[in-house]
C-alpha cells in the first residue's frame, strides 16, 4: 500500500495502544521509515493526543529522542510518519541479553536516557509513560532512544492538558504514585519515579517491573505503599559505586514526588559515577543478581559472590556444565512455582479487633460501643487517595479475574468505602466460591457498616473453609459482641485463644465480652493478660480501668486511665474514664480538668458534660453544674442521671419548681433509684408541702431501707406536725442504720 503517494508498508513491526505501527520505504528519500497508525474514531480528546504527539515529536531534536517527518489521514486513520530506528527494545534487551554488558556501559545507558528525558524537560514536556519497551537501544554502542509520546504532557500553557482527570494515564508499574490520584499534580519529578523503576530494572536484569504484582490492583497498591529493596542489598559486590547508585535509585524512588532528586542532579551523579574513582571494581564486571526478582521484591536477599582468582588450569567437566544444570533448575523451579501460584487467592495478613470505646457512667451501665478492625501501617502515599474512576479502570482489563477484585476491595476498604468494598468482595467469591480470604475481608467490610449478623455469616463461611485460623473467631466474636450476644462472644474468643494462646486481640476480645457481662475481675485478668502478651496494647490498659471503676478501684482505674491517655492521647473516652475515676475518689478539680479535655476532644460527649458537671455542684457552683446537665440533656435528652443532677443543682439554688420538673423526669427513667426520691422529698419540704415529702421519703426507704439520710428527713417532716411518736421511731432508726454503716466501713 502506498500511503499519502510517498510511503512504501511493507510489514508490520509493532502493534501500539491506538493501532498498528508499520515498516515503510520514503519513496521520495529511499529511507527506511516507521509509521505509526492512530485509530481515533469519534473521539475529540484521541485526536487531540495524537495532534500533541506528532507536535512534540516535530518539536524535539535530540539524539535519545525519535524525529517525526510528516502526519497524514488516510481511510478516516491518523498516521505519524517518523524515523525508523534499527535495533532492540529495552525490555527484550534485559530479557534476552541478561548480563551481557558491564556495569560502565550500564551506567553510560542510564546517562543517555536521562539526557533524553531532561531535553524533554527543558522543551516544556513531560513524558508520564516512560518504560522498557518505549526505549530502543540501536547501533553498536547500544544508544538508548524514546519512542512513544503517546501521552506526553505540557508543561507550560502551550498545549492544553487533553486528559480526563479520572483516566488511568500511564503504565502500571511504572507509574509514580502520584498519576493514581487525579488530584496530584504532574511534574517532571513523575518522571524520575519511572526512570528510577527502569533504570533499577536495568541493573538488576529482572525481565518486569519491582512493582509489579501479578495484577493491576495489586501493582497500584505497590506503588503507593512498597519499598522495594535497595540496590545494593541485592549485590555481592563491594562497589563504591554501587552504593551511591543504589541511594541514587532509591531518592528517585521517593513515593512523594517532591523528595525525588532532581532529573538534572540525577544527570549530574550519573556522570560522577562513569568516570574512574579509586576503589571502584574494574569496567569489566557484570553484576550479576537473582533471576527472578519478581516475587521476592519484598525480601532482602543476600547473594554470594562467586569470584575466583584467575588461573591457568582448565575447569573440571563439572564445573563447566554447573552453569547449565543450575540454569536448568532455575527454570523447573520457577515453572513449578508458577504453575503452583496461578489462580490461586494469596494469603493475606489479616487484621485484628480494636477498640471499643464507652462512657464512664454514673453506676454500671450497659457499653456503647463503636469496635474498628485495626489497619496494618500506611506507608508514604495511601491508597485512600485514589479515586473510585481510576481503580475501575485499573480492574477493568482483568474483571473476571478474583484477585483483582479482592484487591479492589481492599483499596476501597482502606478508603474507609466499606460498601463498594463489599461489592467487589463479592463478585471474587462468585469468581472462586472458596476464596476464604474475600469472605474474610469481606465480613471485615460488614462489620465497619455495623452489619454484624453479616459479618458473621463470613466469618462463620470462613471456619468453614480454615478451622485451623483464628482470627476470624475474632471477628465473629466481635460481631456476637455487638449484637450482644455476650456469651457466644466468649465461646469464639475462647475457641481462638485455644488455636492461639498468644493473640492479645483475642484476650482482649473476651475481656470486653465478660465487662458486657458484668464479670469484671474476670475482665480485669483478660485484659492484664492481653498487657503481658502485648505491653503497647492500645485499649487493654482502657478496657481494664473501666472494670477497676466498675469494681470500685478507682486508684487503679487512675493508673491505667494514665497509661491509656500515653497511648490514644486523641481518645476523649480515656479522659472521660479518669475524669469519673478521679471524681468517685474526691478528686473534684483534677476531674474537671480531664473532663474538659475530654470535651474539647469531642464536645458530642454527653457524659463528660454530665460528670464535670457533677464535679462542679461537689465544689458548689451550682450555676456551672445547671450549664453542664443542661448541655448533657441537650446531646442525650434521655440522659438517666443528668435530670437528677441538674435537679439537685436547681434545689441548691433555689429554684425549687424547676428542681421538681427535672427530677419528676428522672423518677420516671429510673423508678427503682431511691436517690430521686429522696431529693423529690427535700424539695417538697422545702415547699412546706410535708405530706408529699412524707410520700416520698418512705418511697425512698421502700427501696433502700438502709438509706438513714431518709429516716433523719422524715422524722424532721414528723416534728414539723408534730408527730413526736413517729418521729423518734425514725430518730432510732437513722441511729440504727448509721452504727451499721460504720461498722460495715471499719470491717471494709
């Protein structure tokens, strides 16, 4: 086909992102040239990239760069007409010349690239796809070239960016983290991420990108999280050399782009590195590094050299067939390898329980809880970022694939969208039904969106699937927990303390179970045994003070408050468990200063409103008592006790009828309480209406007929109308109950 009058095809050399890339003859300059067919169809935003493309191309004139001739349109398809370059692509070159070179030329290679790239720069233009099969390596002194601009960007306004800013731009695993987050600016320094991928390629001879992780999902979340092993922990070699380039390689590796050296300083160092400085081993070595870097990249690995002193004497047979019987090996091991992980889900580090917050209440009080499945540590840029476009397109390519979908999920998850991490969960498992991990991960999702019975469907499908794990005995025991189904949540967490004695979590787990319960010394040994496992728990030492103030030991209940505040100083339950420990021990003015930071932490709380305020009628502000019930009723309108505080506050001030409002509410929260009662008596005495006292305080002494203060109260409503009879009867009576309570004390 003769194209535009003036090109020869002859055949098909490439195949691109938008078509075919054919090997013609210039007719008019009898040269060989390269055509590169761009399919656009109807889209305004194709058309535009190819424009950009052939203009930059035009534009550059650089010797690591490939020069474009001529643009022509032909049967509704775009062709760039450019130089045709005789040689091979960088990522054959790695794959089929492995150690073929030494580490000068590889050095003189990585100079040449990134003088390449840096004229790109310094013409306005940022690359974003550079990778191993975008680089030719012609003549014999293997001259690295670019290829493709495909989708280069301006960096000043002389071309408009074209890209939809939730499109995928680039090559997994070679993209830096910043071109997975839409909002993240593009700079050249994006492209020292890439050059530092191939170039740390290049010298370790791996035939695929450090990055990547057998499917797209996974290789984004690599880039954003993994640090790959530095270089020169890969070689045998003493290199000076070696050890800055390796530094060299690892700055351009930053996951944050503007910690990345400079492309220009980069030039400079690799320049540094090519000229002969003592020490240095001699140009001739290769450095040699494992065959397949590809599934260990997260392991340090420690090679032995394997030099031997020069010698005259002829190698044994053995020796000399060594090399390909261990290749040999090489290749039956990884076969067996790979043919053992395809299709198969990767085990995963599963996560464990946190923590369950409560309020510090006036008596036993029934838990409000809110229990995190704790993360594993974000490194550098998290993939929370990403936006829900740019990972579906990252699956796309491989949608009936289940660990695509799984890993989906998981980023999703970290972004805290729990529901869309559900969905892709579920559509692995219908890829691979037995996919325990994506029932794990996805009843872990279930129970962040506090569908607990959900939740324990997976984790009971998980059992199932792996008796043997215990974590998602955690997880169901969790979930029991907070459909409060306390005993099945010991049953779980005794089952998995059985498969693992040394799981915190699980001693932890139980130990919220029995405070649910109200077994409280058993929750205290839980949770001291979970501190011995662990000493930098994060909530033991939490959910251990608040069963030392339920028992009362409000000392120790100070302590681990203390320990707890270290820990999750953010936490405003911590203070708020301090703040009711120090207020019980009469400490009132330390609890007010833990109950206000507890409010500036979270001024939602309600009951550290109520327990300063109680703190404050204790030191007789009764005004500042009034404001604090009042704004714990506000938060918590049915608060059982900040009625009966602000009443009693209401009495001491005077203001008897609103006293009366308040506490005639809290009689009807909490009929059973004798303490209303009693104060209901006060006021009415106070009011003079002595039958309705009368009323009240034998009310009072109906359910708590050891409570002396009402007897004295009532024998003084008897002498007020003259019912002296009466009266001593109580008088005795209130004798009575408060030489009991005196012994009780001392025998205490």
């Amino acid at each position: 086909m003769l194209l535009n009058q003036r090109y020869q095809i002859q055949r098909i050399i490439g195949q691109g992102g938008m078509g075919k890339v054919y090997y013609a003859i210039d007719v008019h300059h009898k040269k060989p040239v390269a055509i590169k067919e761009c399919i656009v169809k109807k889209d305004k935003n194709i058309l535009e990239r190819v424009q950009r493309e052939y203009y930059f191309m035009l534009k550059c004139h650089h010797p690591g760069v490939v020069k474009a001739s001529d643009f022509c349109l032909y049967n509704n398809h775009y062709f760039i007409v450019m130089e045709y370059v005789d040689g091979i692509s960088l990522s054959n070159f790695i794959k089929q010349k492995s150690k073929c070179i030494d580490l000068q030329k590889q050095l003189e290679i990585s100079l040449q690239l990134c003088e390449a790239v840096a004229f790109l720069h310094k013409n306005g233009i940022i690359h974003r796809d550079l990778k191993p099969s975008n680089i030719i390596l012609y003549s014999e002194n293997l001259k690295p070239k670019l290829l493709d601009l495909g989708i280069a960007k301006c960096i000043d306004q002389e071309l408009a960016t074209i890209t939809n800013a939730n499109s995928l731009i680039g090559t997994p695993g070679y993209m830096a983290p910043e071109q997975f987050i839409p909002k993240e600016k593009i700079t050249t320094n994006t492209d020292v991420f890439s050059l530092g991928v191939i170039l740390y390629q290049l010298f370790t001879w791996t035939e695929r990108s450090p990055l990547y992780g057998g499917h797209i999902a996974s290789t984004m979340t690599k880039t954003l999280e993994l640090q790959i092993p530095s270089l020169i922990s890969l070689s045998p070699f003493q290199d000076l050399r070696l050890q800055k380039l390796s530094d060299l390689l690892e700055s351009c590796l930053c996951k944050k782009s503007s910690r990345r050296v400079p492309l220009e300083q980069l030039c400079v160092n690799l320049r540094k590195l090519l000229s002969p400085t003592k020490g240095n081993v001699t140009n001739t070595t290769r450095i040699q590094y494992p065959l397949n870097l590809d599934n260990t990249a997260t392991k340090q690995v420690k090679i032995q050299p394997n030099i031997t002193k020069a010698s005259n004497k002829k190698p044994s047979k053995i020796a000399q067939r060594l090399p390909i019987l261990l290749t040999f090996l090489s290749i039956c091991f990884g076969l067996v390898y790979l043919l053992s992980t395809t299709n198969k889900p990767k085990k995963e580090h599963r996560p464990n329980i946190n923590n369950v917050e409560q309020s510090a209440t006036n008596r036993p009080k029934k838990l409000i809880s809110k229990n995190i499945i704790r993360r594993q540590k974000k490194h550098n840029l998290d993939v929370k970022h990403v936006d829900k476009n740019v990972i579906d397109k990252a699956t796309s390519l491989a949608s009936q694939n289940a660990i695509d979908h799984y890993q989906k999920g998981k980023i999703y998850d970290r972004q805290k969208k729990h529901h869309l991490a559900v969905v892709s969960y579920t559509k692995a498992i219908e890829l691979s039904f037995q996919y325990f991990d994506a029932y794990y991960a996805r009843g872990v999702a279930y129970y962040e969106l506090k569908k607990y019975r959900l939740a324990t469907a997976d984790a009971t499908k998980v059992i199932q699937i792996k008796p043997q794990y215990f974590e998602p005995y955690i997880l169901r025991g969790a979930a029991w927990y907070h459909l409060h189904n306390d005993n099945l949540a010991v049953a779980d967490a005794n089952i998995a303390i059985k498969l693992n004695s040394q799981s915190s979590d699980a001693y932890y787990l139980r130990a919220m179970a029995y405070y649910s319960l109200r077994k409280y010394r058993r929750a205290v040994a839980d949770s001291s045994k979970a501190l011995e496992i662990n000493p930098q728990h994060l909530y033991a030492n939490y959910r251990r003070g608040m069963a030392y103030y339920e028992l009362k030991k409000y000392g120790h209940a100070i302590a681990d408050g203390s320990k707890a505040i270290e820990r999750t100083p953010h936490d405003h339950n911590v203070y708020l468990l301090r703040g009711a420990a120090y207020y019980w021990s009469g400490k009132h003015a330390l609890a007010i200063s833990d109950t206000s930071q507890a409010i500036n932490i979270n001024p939602q709380s309600s009951e550290s409103y109520h327990i300063r305020g109680m703190a404050y009628y204790n030191l007789q502000k009764y005004v500042l008592a009034v404001a604090d019930s009042s704004k714990a009723l506000e938060i918590t309108p049915q608060h059982i006790y900040a009625s009966y505080r602000r009443a009693m506050a209401y009495y001491r001030l005077g203001k008897y009828h609103l006293a009366i409002t308040d506490n005639t509410k809290a009689i009807e929260l909490t009929p059973n309480d004798h303490s209303p009662y009693y104060l209901q008596g006060l006021i009415y005495q106070a009011l003079e209406k002595y039958d309705l006292a009368i009323i009240h305080y034998t009310k009072t002494i109906k359910l708590n007929s050891q409570y002396s203060k009402a007897y004295r109260s009532r024998a003084s409503v008897y002498q007020q109308l003259g019912q002296h009879e009466l009266a001593e009867a109580d008088i005795k009576e209130y004798n009575k109950q408060t030489h009991l309570h005196l012994q009780n004390t001392k025998a205490k």
